[in-house]
C-alpha cells in the first residue's frame, strides 16, 4: 500500500529505461494521477499521456516550487541517472543553501546510494515525502524461486553462491550490486558503468580467452547493505537476459523481495528458448553472510 501522507499528487522523477513508465502506468491503475518530471539527457520516454515536464536534474528549487503548486506529497524517483550533476549544475534555493557543504561530501566523496540519500533529503518536507517503486508497483517485484521452467543447476548453484559473496562485499563499500561468477570464479563487478557494460566485459574476457568460454557462469544482483529501499533497488529486464545470453552465462538471480524484475513475460520466454533461468534467492538462505 502506497504511503499516503495527505490528499495529494504523486510525483515520479524519470530517469532513463523503462521503468519509470511501468510505475507511472501501475500508479494510474491505481486512480493515481501522477505528474512526471522527466530529467533531461535521460529519460526517452513519450510521455504525451501524462502530464509532464521536462527538468534538469540539478534544479531542485524549481521542482519543490513546482512540487507545491501541484500539490505533490509524494514522490517516486525511478530510472536510470548517467552522471552526477556538477555542483554548479545544482538549484539548491534558499533552504537548500544549508546543506552544501553535505551535498559537496556526497557528490565528491560518496557512493551512489550516499548521493542518493541526500537528494531525497533535498527533496523531502514536511508536507513531502519520497516513497519507493514498491509501493506503488509492488507487481515489479521479483519473487522468489525461479520464473520458468528452467532452473539452476549445480554448477550454477555454485555460481550463484559465489557471485551473491562477492555482491554482498561490493555492496557494502557502495560500490555496485551485482556481480557475475564462472565456474565458481567471480569474473566481473559491477561498478558505475552499471550491468549492461559488466556483461559486455565478461562478453569480451570470454571472446578473449580470458575467461572460459566452455563454462556458462551466473549474474548475482542484490540490494547493497546500507541500502535506501526507497530508490536504486536491484533491477533485471529483457535488456538484462539479453545481454546475459551474449555473455554465454546459464541465468540471472535477482535478491527475491528487494529487487525488480521487468518485462517478466519477455523475460521468461526469452530465457526458456535459450536454454537459462532466472530466479529470485534469498542471499541469507544461500549461506553468503
């Protein structure tokens, strides 16, 4: 249930990707009429069957002066942010003037889920409150147990447990969520160029003979220790297993409960004509403490 704090508005900050469309669809579902900040340089969307605006990520007074005038009380930040706003770039307003030499820590100095924490503390008023994609779409989030008919295997299920270690220990430097293990071996880590570009890597390591290309290996995403379950959770898409599948790898396992899984329809068809899973685990269960 999504957390109301008044009568009013809600509000989704689009970034880049699908997702941000899926929540604003579950949210009009819902009777919700949200409003759409689209960032600029991100979000690709066509937005003409909401209403919308198109803002650039450093222009927080204008969204709290905008925010007001709409009567948001809650807000959604969903999708994909290629770059952190320099701090030039950054429309603090009166109240936010404060709190600079916090954002100056953060963007300099901090991991994603830090810089993220602060905008929402930015963000956020009394009258104003960010709640996260799961109360709005909790139909997004993945399950636990496989979605199809294949499931892992031994060699995966090694896999699995190795790469889940290895996201555990990512994941509490802030660093990135997923990680990606081959015969037993983590082979990638996930870190600011995001999970598109980790699998294209181990695509390349497997081409170069770096890595073995006769063993399949596992993508392991799992929500970070310290992490804020209001933004950033842990996703997987069509784009996801696609790009798996380029990497030769058996499957994707995805943090059951803490993450998000789109497309689930494209996805199950597409990982049981090739032959690989995708399954919800609970890293506790798997022994990766």
């Amino acid at each position: 249930m999504a957390q109301r704090v008044g009568s009013g508005r809600l509000a989704i900050i689009a970034g880049s990707g699908k997702l941000p469309l899926y929540v604003a669809e579950a949210a009009r579902d819902k009777g919700e009429q949200p409003f759409i900040f689209a960032l600029k340089g991100e979000s690709s969307t066509d937005w003409n069957g909401f209403d919308h605006m198109t803002i650039s990520i450093g222009e927080i007074a204008l969204f709290k002066k905008l925010a007001a005038d709409l009567g948001i009380d809650r807000i959604i930040m969903s999708g994909g942010v290629s770059r952190r706003p320099p701090l030039g770039e950054m429309r603090l307003g009166l109240a936010g003037l404060l709190k600079i030499p916090k954002m100056i820590r953060m963007l300099t100095g901090g991991g994603d889920n830090m810089v993220l924490t602060a905008v929402i503390d930015l963000l956020e008023s009394d009258r104003r409150k960010v709640i996260s994609v799961q109360d709005v779409a909790p139909a997004l989030v993945a399950e636990l147990g496989p979605i199809g008919k294949v499931r892992p295997d031994d060699s995966s299920l090694t896999d699995i447990a190795a790469a889940t270690k290895a996201a555990r220990l990512i994941g509490g430097l802030d660093i990135g969520q997923g990680a990606i293990a081959v015969g037993g071996r983590v082979v990638a880590l996930e870190g600011p160029e995001g999970t598109d570009a980790m699998l294209a890597r181990v695509t390349d390591l497997k081409r170069m003979g770096r890595v073995s290309s006769k063993r399949r290996g596992v993508l392991v995403k799992l929500c970070k220790v310290q992490q804020d379950m209001r933004v950033d959770l842990p996703s997987a898409g069509l784009a996801t297993i696609e790009n798996a599948h380029a990497a030769g790898l058996a499957g994707v396992a995805l943090e059951a409960g803490r993450s998000l899984l789109l497309d689930a329809d494209e996805v199950k068809a597409f990982a049981e004509r090739h032959d690989m899973f995708v399954t919800g685990i609970d890293p506790d269960a798997i022994g990766a403490n």
